[in-house]
C-alpha cells in the first residue's frame, strides 16, 4: 500500500495580504512530498479550523506578519480543540516579537519559524513531528 | 520569459562585442595567465535578481550606445541622468520616513518627532483594518487595530493625525490605495478646516491598485470599478489640488512580493501605462493629468542593479510618454519617483547589520537620482520600529546628505562602462515584459489571467531556493551567524482598539445620522451611474461617516474581489 503523504494546510489569517511567505512554504513543503492545501488570503480562524478538519490534514501552518499572532493563534488553538484536533500541530512563520515566542508556545504552537529560516527546516520539523518515524517513536 | 533564455542572449550579445586590439592582447598576456593561476571565485557572477554580470566591461560594451541619445544631460530626455539640471546640488532628495501606529494621537506625536529632527515631509502608514475599508470596531479588525499603522476610521481620527501640523507648509504621502479616495477626501477637509489652500497643498496617495492585485493583495473591489475611482481621483485632482500626486505607481510591493529588478522596473511602469490609457480612455487630456503621476521603487541590495533600475525607468517613461501617448508637456514625461530601501532584505538575526544594509541600499537610490526617500528601520523583521530606531534611520539619509559627499554632482555614474551597460540591459528586460503584457491584452487582463503574479512567485522561490542552497550569501542567516540578544522592540497593545471602539460609538451617537445615512445614499447612486464619485466620497466624509460606512456604500454596488490563488 502506497504511503499515505503528510497533508498541510497553509493558512493566510487576517487581513494582511503579504503572502510570499505562504507561497514559498507552500512550495517548498510540496517539492519536499507533502500534500500542501492553500486556503487564500484573508481568512477567520474559523474557516481555517473548518479547513482543516474537511481536509484531514496532519500540520497547520500559519503566516502572519501583520502583529495580529496574539489574537489570532490562541482562538483557532481553542476550536481545535473543539473539533477534536489538538494533536494536529499548528506551526507558524513570520514577523512575531521574540516576547510573544513563550506566551505562543504557552497556548499550544507547536513551533514558530522566524525570517531566514530555510526551507528545508520546516521540511524536517514536519517529518520529525508527523512522518511515519514520529509514529514509531511516539 | 524564463532566466535561462535571457543569460544566453546576454551571453550571446557579450560574445558579440568588439572588443579592441589592446583588450584582445589583455585577455591574452595579463587575464588568461591570472585565470591559470588562481581562478575566480564563482563559476558564474549574478545580482541578486539573477541577472549575469561580466568580468570587465570597456567601450567594447558600449558600441551601439548613443552618448547624447542614450545619457544626454540632466533636466532633458532622455533623463537618464535624472529630471532636473541641477539634481541633489538644488535641492536634496526629500526624506520622508514612513510611520503609523496605534492611534491617530500616537502617530501624530511620532510624525511631530520627526519634523523636529530634521524630517522634511511626512508618510503615513496606515493600519490593515483602515487599508481594507473596514472601520476599528468591525469584527475582522479584531486584533489588528494600530498594528501596522495608524487606525484611522472616520474624519475625527484624520483631524487628530495632522493636529498642529500645518497641511499649506509639509507634503504628506499617503500609503492608501483600495481606500485612496475616501482618505484623501478626509485629508482634503482637515486641510479645508486648515485654512490651506487645495490649490497649493502638496503630497501624495498611493491609489495604485494595481500592484495591490500583483502583489500586496490589499484590494476590497473588481479591478473595474477600482479603477474607476482611481480614474475619478485623477479628474479629481486635476481640477482641484493641481500640486497632489493622485497617484504613486508602485514597484516596492512587487519587488518585497520577491519580484527581480527587471519585473518590478517592467510591471511597475506597465501598470502605469495601463492607468494613462485609462485616463485617456476618460476623455482626460494626457497633459493636465499625467504631470501628477508619480513613482515609486524598492531599492534593494544588489547596488549597481538597482542604479541601472532607476536610471533605465527614466529612459523608458518619457519614450513611452512621448511615443505612445503623443504627451507634450515635459512634466507629463519626467518620471518622478520615492524609494523605499529594501524591507525584505532586513534580517531578524544580527539585526544592527540592517543599518549597513539600509545605508548601501540608500546610497543607491540617491544616485541613481531619487526625489524622495524612505530608509527603513534595523528592528523591523521583528516589529514596527522604535523612536530610537526610526531616528537611526533618518540619520543615516542625513549622513548621505551631508557628509558623504555624493550629492555634490550630478549622476556621478554616468558615463561608466559598467553602469551604462547595465541600465541597456534592465531597460531591454523590461520592455520585452511591457510588449508581452501589451500582448496580453494590458495588465487588468494579465493581471486576471495571473501572469505578473506567476512571475514573481516564481522568482521569488528561485532566489528563496538559491540562499538555501547557499548560492546566495545573507550575512548573519546563512553565513556568519552568532548566538544573540533578543532586541528591544515596539509593543502595541489591544487598549488601541478599545479606544477607537469607543471614539466611534461617541462619534456615531453625536453626528447627524439621518445626514450621513442620505450622503451615503447618494454616494451609492452615484456608484449604480457613471459620475464622478470624489465629491459624494467628500460629502459624506465631512459629516463624519465613516470610512467603513463609505466604503460599504459602495461595496453594495461594486461587489468585492476574491483572487484565484496560485502557488
């Protein structure tokens, strides 16, 4: 049987349009084998949490550069929870203050990637924390 | 167009070149026994856009250069030396630092520090909420409030940003664009309320919706009816504040979106094609309205490419002006622009390398010729920037003026081997990516089959994919990294958004609602026929209605934009 391929979700929430970031994530992680979903611009945390369970999806990868991570994470975090999905890891990349990165991780991110991070970084995460070896070791 | 068809025929056109008797003898005698000995560093040399660059370059390059058709003198076409005869010796580029955040009190404190040391026009940055016309207290704006600019929602909050800042004597840039019109109207009623003249306040709105769709993404309607109020603003200006900018056609978006420097260069001016044609298409005569069209680039790390960048956006507007659009008027051909130095290229690591990066970016942008310039801060791939901050990157431009020299002649550059060859080559990239745009049917049509945006993306994960193979070189990411202090940075708080709820609920109970509900109401008629929105936009400003309520209004009629997302 065929493997099944680590499914991510790549999630633009707010109102900030910058979105180079998601893209070449969103690249990057498919070239690296993974099924990568990209909901668009501009999305509640509620649409990213419902995308999330229609999908299936294994990571949840948010890109926020707008200052808005402090409102944002901590509620798609609780409808998560709602729907049953808290083992699905929610990583985020962009511009977040060094003082927000333990209050983040405090409510439940699971990593955050800041600029200058390489690809193949996330790539690894990814693999370390839902590829077939995390299963094992679990 | 892909890179590898271009760095053939730059090849091809290299092997092409005449070199002379004594260059050959070089090659021979002095260059291929060094090569034997000690090879050169990298197989292949490029900018930072990927574009290659030679070893050498002499006269052999400039063959087929014109001396008085390609350079000429300041103040003339074809103004590759720049659109004055006396340049930066006449009068400094201006520096406008760009700020914005938290409330409009906030903000204006900052903007008043600012001209007190030494600031010569203003910038002002805007928060998300207020760019996509949504006021502070609707449900989206939750926790983006005064985060990345200043929350301006209503003329209340316009009137306290520019309080004790006399609007007849400071020029204002305004980043705004989906929303340019219903901002600028409120700026024009504080300058009423002033007491300043429209005839003769200056500065500039963004209004350059265009490039939102390419790359900054802020846009709330259809590219038709955006521009049409884009248009509106035009007609607008021409007739009532002839000394505004109606517009500042963009490529810094598209270069942060990860554009090279010949796309950013081709797609800027092809948007602002696209406006002209579209003004013309108004029934407005090109030379009362193209004189208030401005620019506005990246300026970015690779130091000579972006020199070549400006110098060759010169070249090609006043050939398209004149060529194209039949324009007369030596200000409808002179292209006039603002720089931003690069916001992507700033590091979260090692961030006081930033200063070094700003200052050679800006070195850039003053000599190839700018009128104004932003330098931005070293915090700012963590967070907007501090006082302390800020203040070092206004230093840094008063160091350029005064000290370093370099504004003490007109386009020192000019004339170099190097920097006229490569002006010829970003100018030839970029109208190949004009007449395949022109083939397109415009970029409204490119825009919506996603063909600027596929380029950059593309771009984008090539140079991403380039530093991560270590290809190219960021000090302090990828090499020559070190453990470090986290840094001080600006903190904004959710008090920001509580205050403007508030502001808003008081401003809402004491205007006249039955007035704002009829100007809104003809607004919105106004939009279903074909009349120039700008005075209903006015009217309804001056009673107090808010930008949501405006822009609302005119959602009804327009719709939104959803784009299709490519990756």
């Amino acid at each position: 049987m065929p493997e099944r391929k680590i499914r991510v979700l790549i999630a633009k929430p707010g109102l900030d349009g910058h979105d180079r970031g998601a893209k070449v994530i969103a690249r990057a992680l498919r070239d690296a084998g993974m099924e990568v979903i990209y909901t668009g611009l501009r999305q509640t945390p509620e649409m990213i949490a419902a995308a999330a369970a229609q999908e299936d999806v294994d990571v949840i990868g948010l890109s926020i550069l707008s200052g808005a991570h402090n409102t944002l994470c901590p509620r798609l975090l609780e409808l998560l929870r709602e729907k049953q999905m808290e083992d699905v890891p929610v990583i985020i990349g962009g511009i977040i203050p060094e003082a927000d990165i333990p209050g983040l991780k405090q409510v439940g991110i699971a990593a955050i990637f800041l600029p200058g991070t390489a690809t193949q970084e996330i790539v690894d995460f990814i693999h370390k924390r839902v590829g077939p070896e995390a299963g094992k070791s679990a | 167009m892909s890179d590898t068809t271009k760095t053939a025929a730059t090849v091809e056109t290299a092997q092409k070149r005449r070199a002379s008797q004594h260059e050959r003898e070089w090659e021979e005698k002095t260059l291929q026994p060094t090569l034997a000995r000690s090879p050169e560093r990298l197989a292949e040399f490029t900018t930072i856009s990927g574009h290659p660059i030679r070893r050498l370059y002499t006269q052999a390059d400039l063959a087929d250069w014109d001396v008085e058709r390609d350079l000429g003198l300041p103040g003339e076409p074809p103004y590759t030396r720049g659109i004055h005869a006396t340049m930066h010796r006449g009068r400094l580029w201006t520096m406008r630092q760009f700020a914005g955040f938290g409330s409009a009190a906030d903000t204006n404190k900052r903007f008043r520090y600012l001209l007190t040391q030494g600031q010569t026009g203003l910038s002002t940055a805007f928060d998300l909420p207020t760019l996509m016309g949504y006021d502070s207290d609707h449900p989206l704006s939750e926790g983006e409030v005064g985060k990345c600019g200043v929350a301006i929602s209503s003329l209340a909050d316009m009137e306290a940003l520019f309080d004790q800042i006399p609007l007849s004597q400071v020029t204002t840039s305004m980043t705004i664009n989906s929303p340019a019109a219903v901002i600028w109207a409120m700026y024009l009623a504080v300058a009423e309320k002033q007491g300043a003249d429209w005839k003769k306040i200056s500065g500039t709105i963004q209004n350059d919706i265009l490039k939102e769709y390419i790359a900054q993404k802020e846009y709330i309607y259809p590219p038709e009816p955006s521009m049409r109020l884009v248009i509106d603003t035009f007609e607008f200006g021409m007739k009532h504040t002839p000394k505004f900018n109606t517009i500042s056609v963009s490529g810094y978006h598209i270069r942060e979106a990860g554009s090279t420097a010949i796309q950013e260069l081709a797609f800027t001016l092809r948007d602002g094609i696209e406006y002209v044609d579209w003004g013309l298409r108004r029934g407005l005569p090109v030379d009362e309205f193209a004189p208030q069209l401005s620019f506005f680039f990246n300026s970015h790390s690779d130091f000579f490419e972006e020199i070549a960048k400006f110098r060759a956006a010169r070249r090609i507007w006043v050939k398209t002006m004149k060529e194209r659009f039949g324009a007369r008027s030596p200000r409808s051909c002179a292209l006039r622009f603002h720089t931003q130095t690069a916001g992507c290229s700033l590091t979260a690591q090692q961030p006081y390398n930033n200063v070094v990066r700003t200052a050679l970016q800006a070195l850039a942008a003053v000599l190839g010729g700018t009128q104004s310039l932003h330098t931005n801060s070293l915090d700012e791939a963590w967070a907007l920037p501090t006082e302390f901050a800020a203040t070092l990157a206004l230093r840094t431009q008063q160091i350029l003026a005064h000290e370093s020299g370099v504004a003490n002649t007109v386009d020192p550059l000019g004339g170099s081997y190097f920097v006229e060859t490569l002006t010829n080559e970003v100018e030839a990239g970029a109208w190949e990516y004009i007449h395949r745009i022109d083939a397109l049917g415009g970029m409204v049509h490119a825009i919506e089959n996603s063909y600027p945006q596929r380029e950059i993306a593309e771009a984008s994960y090539r140079y991403q994919m380039a530093v991560d193979r270590k290809e190219k070189i960021v000090v302090g990411v990828n090499e020559f990294t070190a453990e470090e202090q986290p840094l001080e940075v600006l903190q904004i708080d959710e008090s920001v958004a509580q205050q403007q709820a508030a502001t808003l609920k008081r401003l809402r109970d004491e205007r006249s609602a039955e007035e704002v509900r009829r100007r809104l109401d003809a607004l919105q008629k106004a939009a279903e026929g074909k009349a120039n929105l700008m005075p209903f936009i006015y009217d309804a400003v001056k009673v107090y209605a808010t930008l949501g309520e405006i822009c609302d209004a005119m959602r009804t009629v327009f719709g939104t934009y959803e784009e299709t997302a490519i990756t």
